[in-house]
C-alpha cells in the first residue's frame, strides 16, 4: 500500500478530510456516507473513498441497511468500531482508586474501582496500587478486542507543562510527583475538573453548550472553563482553582495555607465534619438530608451559599452560558442549588442570567475518569491518517495516505 510518507497539500488535505469523517462519526448516529458528507461538507465519492480506508484499517464498521423511516433508498449504517484502538484512563482520589477503557465510541467496558487512603502516602506506593488496577481492566480490555493507545490520569491538583509531573496536590499532600515515570512514557496527567468539564462536552448531553464552567467536588473543589468547546488554562496551566477563592477571609484555615477558602466550606469533608457525618461520606450526606436531619441540612445550606458566591464572580468574569455543577457535587444538588441560585441572581450583574443556566450533570462521581479514558483515544478520532501510518509500521507494512491514494 505503499510507505504512507506523503506530504505536501494533496496529503493535508486528506489528512484533514479523513478527521473530519470521523469527528462526524463521533459526534452522531445512524450515520451512512451521504449523511457524513452532508454533515462535512464534502461529495459523497470523496467521503466513501475515505470511509472504505478507515473500514480497511478497522477504525469503522457497518452496521446494515438504516433504519426504516428514514427518507429515499436507505444508506449503510457507520459507526465507529467498538475494537482495535482504545482509551485507559485512571484517577487517583485522596480516598480512592479507579481505572478504566473506553472505546473509541467512548463507550466504558471496563472499570475497576478500589478505596483506598491515600493522602500522606508516598506517591509511588499510590501509583503502583493505581497501575495494577490498570493492568486489571487492561488484561480485561485486551480480550474484548481492545488495545488502549495512551494512558491519562485524573489527579486532584497542579499538573506541570510537562503534563507528566503533579506540582503540588494539597490533599493528597504530593508535591512534585513524576506520575508518568511510574505508569509509563505513554501517560499524560491531568487535573481532574478539566478531565470532568471535557467529559460534559463529550457525553454531557448539552446541545449546543461550548462555553461554560464546570464545577465539581470531592475532599477539595476544582473547576474547569470551556471557552468555544476548549479548555481554558490560563497563562500557566493552573486555571480554575475555585477551591481557593476565598469567600470569607476571616474563615477556618485552609490546606493552602489561606484562610477562608470555598472548599472550607463546600468541599466534602468540611461538609461532613459541619454536618456531624463520620462515615459513608457523600452518599451517607445525602441521606441525612434526604431524611431532614437539620445538621446535614444545615451545612448544605451554607456550602450553596459559599458556592454560589465564588461562582458568581466567575459568572461576571467570564459570561458563560451555564454552569455545570458535577461530580459528587451532582449528588447534593437539590440541597446546595437554592443557596447557590440565591447567591447568583443577588450578585450576577447580567440580569439575563437565568436559573435553568445552573446545571446539574448528568454524568455522576466517573466524569472525570471518563473524560482522561476518552481524552487518550481522542487523538486516533482527531488524526486517524497517523494512526493507520504508526499501526502500519509498527506492523512492518507502511501504508500510504499521500496524494497517491487519490484526490480526497
């Protein structure tokens, strides 16, 4: 099939058009080439020549004839392939845990999950438990068909340009932990309300949000901005540290080192230690609630308040369409949501803010493990001519996506 070393516009262009069919695949269902090049913007011979490629590589599969219902002769059904090319994404938590695969249509099929107290431990003893729960669900993968492309992993704290190095995880009390020499070259790192907030773009089920911000809790709260459907990071890397706004600067003492931040006040083990809740955590919170006890009640009420203040100087910094509320915090939501509604329509000075702009996710505690499993697999979807190129040579039979393959 030739060396796949073309260059030059010809072999851009194809390059790009071959991205731009699976992106639509991706992002849709019930898909036949026609429907692709609609969607694409490109004739439907080029999109079928592309499309027999990427079936070829095994990067697609046809399902049969459409649907009935549909209008004119029925197309095939494409989709993107459930085997060959896939995500592992891992998360370490300061009391868990947790690895998964995801395929390339961002489907989990399989997940292994482990508690696990891990703040003050040595980092390396946390990422050797994290890589056997890696291996587990990757042992698991590989009879399902799978081979996982990259690694990403969820980490509660500062994640160094490197994307290989956390710089400092206050809760997990890690500072300078090279994540990626212990799990493997092939590892990126993350923070875990980025891997959450990218999560909601994918699987959120939000039509047509592209600019928001998501929030989301555990032992700390950590939030993510998407501006134009991109993660915002800021100058350093280090944007969306909502947990240590301080909302009240004469409050308790942080893990930070300042005072009054809003995770002293929303995070979940402040939440628990106010609302008098010793074990259970979160899900144990909720109950209390749900049952009416007033401590638990209580608490919530003031952590809605604390939280719809640090969210309503974002809202009037960054005029975003919504506000995601996710994670565990997702849980909690009919109890914190009318603090932090009160608190956004006092202070927001946009009175076209609206309540139903305060969302509640839909995706639960496994955003953020989700968002790193698909974020490795994303690359094959963004790029697929390179991955055909690299799964050819490492094969021994380069193939050829350059000019020669046709004017696509």
């Amino acid at each position: 099939m030739g060396n796949g070393k073309g260059s030059g516009p010809q072999a851009e262009l194809r390059r790009r058009n071959m991205a731009l069919v699976t992106q639509a695949l991706a992002a849709g269902e019930q898909n036949t080439r026609a429907t692709v090049a609609a969607a694409v913007g490109l004739t439907r011979a080029t999109v079928s020549t592309l499309v027999d490629e990427l079936l070829a590589a095994g990067l697609l599969e046809e399902l049969g004839a459409q649907r009935p219902g549909t209008v004119g002769r029925p197309g095939t059904a494409l989709a993107l392939a459930d085997a060959g090319p896939a995500g592992l994404g891992a998360e370490v938590g300061v009391d868990h845990l947790a690895a998964c695969v995801v395929d390339l249509r961002g489907t989990v099929r399989c997940r292994a999950a482990a508690p696990a107290a891990n703040r003050g431990r040595p980092a390396q003893a946390v990422l050797a438990d994290l890589a056997e729960l890696a291996a587990d669900v990757t042992g698991r993968a590989a009879a399902m068909g799978l081979r996982p492309v990259g690694t990403t992993v969820a980490v509660p704290g500062l994640v160094g340009r490197d994307r290989r190095t956390v710089l400092r995880a206050p809760n997990l009390r890690w500072e300078q932990a090279d994540v990626a020499a212990a799990l493997g070259p092939d590892t990126v790192v993350e923070n875990e309300a980025n891997l959450g907030a990218l999560a909601e773009l994918w699987f959120g089920g939000h039509e047509r949000l592209a600019d928001f911000v998501h929030v989301s809790a555990e032992i700390g709260i950590g939030a993510a901005v998407v501006v134009e459907g991109r993660l915002f990071r800021g100058a350093r890397g280090f944007a969306g540290e909502l947990g240590h706004v301080p909302v009240r600067p004469d409050g308790p003492l942080c893990s930070c080192g300042a005072h009054g931040c809003l995770e002293t006040f929303a995070g979940e083990e402040a939440l628990l230690r106010a609302a008098g809740v010793t074990a259970g955590r979160g899900p144990a919170l909720g109950a209390a609630a749900a049952a009416g006890d007033p401590a638990a009640l209580a608490a919530l009420a003031e952590a809605g308040a604390a939280l719809g203040i640090a969210l309503s100087g974002a809202v009037n910094l960054l005029d975003p369409q919504a506000v995601v509320v996710g994670g565990p915090l997702a849980e909690l939501a009919p109890w914190l949501l009318p603090g932090v509604r009160h608190e956004l329509a006092d202070r927001v000075t946009d009175r076209q803010w609206r309540p139903e702009d305060l969302v509640v996710s839909r995706l639960g505690r496994d955003g953020a493990l989700r968002g790193a499993a698909y974020s490795s697999v994303r690359a094959v979807l963004d790029d697929p001519a390179a991955w055909i190129i690299a799964e050819a040579e490492r094969a021994g039979d380069p193939v050829r996506t350059g000019p020669d393959r046709g004017r696509s």
